[in-house]
C-alpha cells in the first residue's frame, strides 16, 4: 500500500459516521413513469457535480442472465426544453451513474475503442471526433465499417440495403436486400425484408454474418404488432448466393424507432441495442428474450425526442485527469454535517477516506472509510475538527485522488477554502 506523505491517525471515538447512496432511487413504476409523475423528463441532480442526469426506469432486468460487460454508454440528444444532453456513462450492476458531460450536448456514438493497443473513449461532438482521432469510428458514423482487409460495409438505409465495395476497385461486390438484392431469401422474406435500417455489421471473422438494426419504418411508434423495428441477425452463403435468418430482438413494448438504433454483439452473444428515436436501450439472450428493458424518459413516439443515436455495453477504466468532487450541505438537528463526495468519470473507486484537521493546511486525521455507493455518497458525520477532505481510495486502498478542502460551518452554507 502507499500513502502520501503525511500520516494518517484514527483519533475520535463515540462519533457515529453514516453512509448512503445519495442518488435517486431506480423507478420501477411504468405507468407513473409515463404518465410523468416524475417530471415530464425525469431527472436528478447531485449536490457536488453540477450534471444532470436521467432518472431511469426499469421494465425489466434479470442480472443473472446479463453479459458480465461492465458498462453502459449512451450518448443523449434531446432539442426538449430541460431535456439531457450528452454522453453518459452507466455501471452495468446497478445502472448507477459514473460520467455525464452536459458540454458535449451534440454529440453521439459514445463508446470504447482500441487505438494503438489502449482502450480510449470516443465520441464525435460538434462534427469531431473527440478524445482521439480515430478513421474508423469517424467513417462509422455515416454509415461505412471498414473490414480487417480494408473493404467497405455500405449501410444505404434511404434504399433498404447493405452493399459490400471492393477497396481496390470501388466495385460493388454484392448487395443484400434493396432492389439491387444479389441473395435469394431462404427465410422466406424475413432475412431481406429490412428497411431504414442503420449501424449493419459483420459479426464474424469470415464476413458471412451480418447484424444491424432495422429500424423498419421511418415514423416512430409504441405498441405495434407488426412491421416494429428489430435487431437483426442474418448469414450469407456466397457460394450458393442464399441468405438466412439467424434472430431477431424485438422490443417487449413493440416499437418502431423511425431513426438512429444500433446492434452490439457481446462476447457472451448476448445482444444490446439501442433503440434511436425511442428512449430505452435493451438486452437480450440469444433466444430473443429481453433480458434488460430500461428507459431514459417517457415514451414520446411523436415527437421522437430524447434520442439516443446508439447505445453500448462494454469494459472499461477511467482515471480522470480533475479531482474528485466534495460539497457539504447543512447540519441535521443533531450537529451532523451531511458530506457529499463523487468523481466524475471515475471507475476505479471502492471507497472514500474521511480526513478532518485544525486548519485548511492540516487536514490529515483520518476518521473514516465508506465503501462508495451509487454516483455520489453522502455521509453522515459530527467531527471534532472543522476542515474536511475526501480521499478516493481503489479496491486494494491505492489512492486514486483527493478533494479540496472543505470548511464545516453551521449554516446551510458552503465553504470552500482551497
Ligand atoms: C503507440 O504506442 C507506442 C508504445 O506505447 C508508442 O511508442 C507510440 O508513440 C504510440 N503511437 C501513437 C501514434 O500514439
Ligand atoms: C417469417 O416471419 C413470419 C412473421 O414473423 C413468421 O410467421 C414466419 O414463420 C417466418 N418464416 C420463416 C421461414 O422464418
Ligand atoms: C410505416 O408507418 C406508417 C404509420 O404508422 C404506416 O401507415 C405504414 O404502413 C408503415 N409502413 C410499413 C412498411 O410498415
Ligand atoms: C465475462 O464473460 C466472458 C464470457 O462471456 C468470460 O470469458 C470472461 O472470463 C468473463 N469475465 C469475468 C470478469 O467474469
């Protein structure tokens, strides 16, 4: 273990330290949710970050069948009045909150990439692509994924198709689906009868698997029977020029999502999809079934705002380069001072160090250590000394970073000294 370089002694006995998640509780209320109970977009603050970020509902979730993919990244696009904006970042354990940056408010496709072995987060926001330039993300967002060999999966979602262009040559290899369509349907129908469709993939090494999200329709509605929008799962034979349905996801409340939506194939072969114009992101086993069905905000069909342009689960760390947040709020009855610690960004912390001292230069006795709960952890707390700081520590009590100093005062008031 190391520490910094002053010491840390445990000095006060008899005091009674409390620790809670200080975010708002999950919503498992669909009918009070749409109905807007809560708020016509439902959403929360924090006391020591000042983002936003949607309250979410919850309409179905079985852990045990989940891919064990740590996070869930949205990138949120709402033109609403109060609406929220920008790419958030979710545990996938507890849906609790980990990033929410309200400044790229135009921005999507928020999710991980490798460049040159390191795992980076990247978006594009305000047309750049932000955290690093990376070519293939950036041909991504308009439809193009390049293959390992440097061929061009064209998604021409205005024509129903998907077409494949030969690098070298520019000629278009093939096309699946469309008035051009090049396979016969051994589904009958079912395999090509994709339309508006975005974000088509290959999903294996040997390219003869594809997966996209069909949006279906280009008006968006709640609670259709048919012709709804669905993740999609075909394979092609190139040899006998025949394509087959693998699977199909739709979505428990029957949706068509007129635009946006994507497919992401998890290493579990779980299926997560990101449903555009409608604000809920899914996942679903194998067989079909959904296994996680959350929303971001009410249903609004007509409208088709909030948008999520695509939505992603997979593994990630961060170490923020800006330190971690602490405010205090008020002193309850008893002389207890409500102490609110979060860092924004951060993955990596399992637990905050209370540290308190005689002046703003000598905050360095250590009077407790909470385990972290939910984006922001308040703790309940009546020290002898009025200076506080919080210490974010990881699993193995590394320190990760620390706080500014903060002054306990008995007003309902902030002081902030450093
Ligand atoms: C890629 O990583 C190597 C080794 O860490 C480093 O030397 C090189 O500068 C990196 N290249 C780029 C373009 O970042
Ligand atoms: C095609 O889809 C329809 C409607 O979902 C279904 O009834 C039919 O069984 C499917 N046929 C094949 C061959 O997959
Ligand atoms: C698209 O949606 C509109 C409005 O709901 C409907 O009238 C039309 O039939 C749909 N088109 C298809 C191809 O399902
Ligand atoms: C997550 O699941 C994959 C299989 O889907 C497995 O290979 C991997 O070891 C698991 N990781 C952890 C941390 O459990």
């Amino acid at each position: 273990m190391w520490y910094p370089n002053f010491a840390f002694t445990i000095i006060i006995t008899g005091i009674t330290i409390q620790q809670a998640r200080a975010d708002a509780d999950l919503v498992f209320d669909p009918e009070g949710y749409n109905r807007g109970r809560y708020g016509p977009h439902p959403h929360q603050y924090y006391h020591s970050a000042d983002i936003v970020s949607p309250l979410l509902l919850v309409n179905r979730w079985d852990p045990t069948k989940a891919d064990n993919a740590s996070y869930i990244f949205l990138t949120l696009n709402s033109p609403v009045d109060d609406g929220i904006a920008g790419p958030i970042i979710y545990r996938a354990d507890d849906l609790s909150l980990v990033y929410s940056e309200p400044r790229w408010s135009v921005a999507h496709n928020a999710h991980v990439d490798q460049f040159n072995g390191s795992d980076y987060l990247v978006l594009i926001a305000q047309s750049r692509l932000r955290i690093l330039a990376y070519s293939e993300s950036l041909v991504d967002s308009s439809g193009l994924k390049k293959t390992s060999e440097g061929d061009f999966l064209v998604s021409a979602r205005h024509t129903h198709s998907i077409i494949f262009v030969d690098r070298q040559s520019g000629r278009v290899r093939w096309a699946l689906g469309g008035k051009n369509n090049d396979f016969v349907d051994i589904s009958a129908g079912n395999a090509t009868d994709f339309a508006w469709q975005h974000a088509a993939r290959f999903n294996n090494a040997a390219l003869t698997q594809l997966t996209m999200f069909d949006n279906h329709n280009v008006s968006s509605t709640i609670g259709c029977t048919t012709s709804c929008s669905r993740g999609k799962h075909v394979e092609l034979d190139y040899r006998a020029h025949t394509v087959r349905l693998i699977s199909e996801f739709y979505h428990p409340e029957g949706l068509v999502s007129g635009f946006e939506g994507n497919y992401q194939t998890m290493q579990s072969g779980n299926v997560f999809l990101g449903w555009g114009a409608n604000p809920t992101f899914t996942e679903h086993i194998p067989s079909g079934e959904c296994i996680l069905d959350v929303q971001f905000d009410l249903w609004r069909p007509d409208e088709g705002y909030p948008i999520n342009y695509r939505a992603f689960k997979m593994n990630w760390k961060a170490y923020p380069t800006w330190d971690p947040s602490i405010s205090v709020h008020g002193v309850s009855p008893l002389g207890y001072y409500k102490v609110y610690v979060s860092w924004n960004e951060a993955t990596e912390v399992t637990k905050w160090r209370l540290l308190v001292g005689t002046s703003h230069d000598s905050v360095t006795n250590s009077i407790a250590v909470v385990p972290r709960a939910g984006f922001e952890t308040e703790i309940l707390l009546k020290p002898s000394l009025p200076f506080v700081r919080a210490v974010a520590l990881d699993r193995d009590g590394m320190i990760l970073g620390m706080t500014t100093v903060v002054q306990l005062v008995a007003y309902d008031v902030i002081v902030d000294v450093s």
